[in-house]
C-alpha cells in the first residue's frame, strides 16, 4: 500500500499532553509543564504503516501511552472509527482497548520474568475472557506461538531461556492475543541486534499482511522505519514537522529537520555518500519545559528567520509548494520548506 485511502481508523486532532512540574515534597508548587505533547495531528488508514520519527524525548512514546490510554491527554481528540476514545473509562474503553495493542521496545524488561511464556501471552484472556474461553487457551497460545515462528512446546519457559529477538516474538504474540486491529510499536526494534532487527521486522510485515492489520511503528532512526512504513510522520519537540508518503519523505524532505535526519542516515552506495552534504545541527534539542516560541525547530535551522519566532508554522502543504504538485506538495510544518529536494537519501 503507498497511497491511504479511505477513512483513517484512528485520527489524531491537536493532542496535547504536558506533564506538571513541580517543586517541593510537602507542599508541591506548580513550576510549569513539560509539553511532551504539544499540538500532534496524524491520521492512521486501514492496514497502513505509519512510521514515527524523531530524536530522543521529542514525545513519541507519549503519543503511544496516549494512544492506548495509559496517559489522558490535556487536550485534543483521539478516534477511533470516528468516536473518540480518548476519555473512555470501563466497559467502553476495554472494548476499544482490545482492539488496539501495543508492543514495546525492551523486550528485556517488558515481560514478567517469573511468568511463563504460555501465562504472558494469555495474559490478555483474563481480561478479555471471552476471546478465548478457559478450555481452549492453551491451544490458542500454542497457535500464536507458531504465528510468531517460536516453537509451541517452548509455552512452559520462561522469559530469560530466550534470546531477545525471541523475547520480541513473545511480546508480539501476546499484541496479537485479542485479534487487534491496530498494533502501536513503540521502537520494537531498538533494543535488537542490528541482524536480528530485520528478522522481526520481517516477522511483523508478514504478521500485517495474514491479519490485515494497521501499525504506528515508532523508532528515532528514518533508516529503520524505510523499509516498512507507507507513510512516515517526523517529530521534533513535542509535534510533527513533516509527514507524506516514503518517497515525499525520503526523496523529497521540504522540512530542514527532515532534511538535517536523512543527511545522517548511512547510505550504502561510496559514490551517492560522498555527493551528499551532511548536516550537522547547531545546539541541543530544548527542553520540552520551554520550547522555544513560533516554530519550535528554530533555534537550531539555518533557514530561520523573525517570522519563525513570531509565528507558528501550520502542518499543512505550504502555499509555494501546491505549485510544485506531488510528491513535493506534502504537509510541512515550515515557513521556508524546501521546493526542490536539497538532501536525498538514495
Ligand atoms: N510521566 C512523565 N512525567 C514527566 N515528564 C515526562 C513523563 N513522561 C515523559 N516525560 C517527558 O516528556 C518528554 C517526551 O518523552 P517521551 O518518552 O514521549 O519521548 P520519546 O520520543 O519517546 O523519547 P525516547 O526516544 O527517548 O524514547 C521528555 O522530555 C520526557 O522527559
Ligand atoms: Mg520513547
């Protein structure tokens, strides 16, 4: 799929999330936010992967707890086949809840090492009990093992008899108890070695295709996300800065951040790397605490200038692209995003 097309099943509008800084241990005072979320906006089509970009701390796990309700956002919608979610609680919110899971990046520390691995995939039928009736659990675990390529006589071990690629399979297999529609993937490969990283991410395009399902795929590296996202969002403090198709991103970045990002991405061929100009950013990422005013990648652009820090510059197609037509034409979140392609990737 390159193209989303029809209604999106989960749509993010204008979500916040700050985190209240206090000071004092008896009597806390208020000292401000950390706005690890500050304004997010993206849509997820059915059976689309959305990759998610951005450096440390830029609020992509946020986004995620959000997205499963782990955290309740200050404000903004999230919906879920039109109906937002994002303020469910009890019989509602377990019925959404089952039909978007989660994997998570450290599969060191995300599954309960005193569990077997039958008891941590079924985990989710205690809940759910009627997904999987009590007598046919343990079957149904063994056919989720062999979903994931583990061995099915391998369900009364525990976490720590496995290597880390398998632990991964573990935990995708228990995202993939309730028969979900949406999986998010907060960096579910990052805590891998690089040549088991394929493996899985092998694994879970094969899972996309068997179940139809529809994944938000989050890492901070554009290399590791090429390979499976339709789509790719990139975030810088809190937001997206630019979002479009793998070709608009990779081939076409208008955003200077995009641009700053792929410049670092290694590039097989000698030849292409040695024309290519990397960029190497000014400064460090400000705190979420006090991101800077207008566009909050300021500081760090080469291209800012006063109206950066005065005005706020939209997520949308910038007017002196529309001319430019597809793939330049693509949501960026830039007063001065690029109309011809200055770093490519290929
Ligand atoms: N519960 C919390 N309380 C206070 N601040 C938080 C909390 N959770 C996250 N933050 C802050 O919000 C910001 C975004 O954090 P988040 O974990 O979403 O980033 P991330 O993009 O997932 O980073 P990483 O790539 O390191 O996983 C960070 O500054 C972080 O310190
Ligand atoms: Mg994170």
């Amino acid at each position: 799929m390159s193209e989303p097309h029809g209604e999106p099943i989960l749509e993010v509008t204008d979500l916040v999330k700050h985190f209240p800084l206090t000071q004092g241990i008896l009597f806390k005072r208020n000292i401000g936010a950390v706005k690890a979320v500050d304004g997010v906006s993206l849509s997820l089509y059915p059976g689309e992967t959305l990759g998610i970009v951005g450096e440390s701390g830029c609020g992509k796990s946020t986004v995620a707890k959000l997205l499963m309700n782990l955290e309740s956002p200050t404000s903004g919608t999230i919906r879920y086949k039109g109906e937002d979610i994002s303020r469910l609680s009890g019989r509602a919110l377990k019925a959404v809840r089952r039909n978007i899971q989660m994997v998570f990046q450290d599969p060191y520390t995300s599954l309960n090492p005193r569990m077997t691995v039958g008891d941590i995939i079924g985990e989710p039928f205690e809940i759910h009990p009627d997904v999987a009736p009590k007598g046919s659990r343990r079957a149904r675990v063994r056919e989720l093992l062999d979903v994931v390529g583990l061995n099915p006589e391998y369900i009364n071990r525990y976490p720590h008899q496995f290597s880390g690629g398998q632990r991964q399979r573990i935990g995708i297999a228990r995202g993939l108890a309730l028969n979900p529609e949406i999986i998010v993937a907060d960096e579910p490969v990052s805590a891998l070695d690089v040549s088991v990283q394929a493996q899985v991410i092998n694994l879970m395009e094969r899972l996309q295709n068997e179940f139809g399902l529809s994944y938000m795929f989050i890492a901070h590296d554009l290399s590791i996300v090429r390979h499976i996202s339709d789509r790719v969002g990139v975030m810088y403090l809190g937001r997206v800065v630019e979002i479009g198709s793998d070709e608009e991103i990779y081939r076409f970045p208008t955003h200077p951040y995009t641009q700053a990002l792929l410049s670092a991405v290694p590039v097989p061929d000698p030849v292409a790397s040695s024309r290519r100009e990397r960029i190497i950013l000014a400064g460090d990422v400000p705190s979420p605490a006090n991101p800077p005013s207008g566009c909050h990648f300021r500081t760090r652009c080469w291209k800012a200038q006063q109206k950066c820090a005065d005005v706020d510059p939209p997520l949308v197609v910038p007017g002196h692209l529309l001319a430019e037509g597809p793939p330049v034409a693509h949501p960026s979140a830039c007063h001065f995003a690029a109309t011809k392609p200055e770093v490519r990737a290929d």
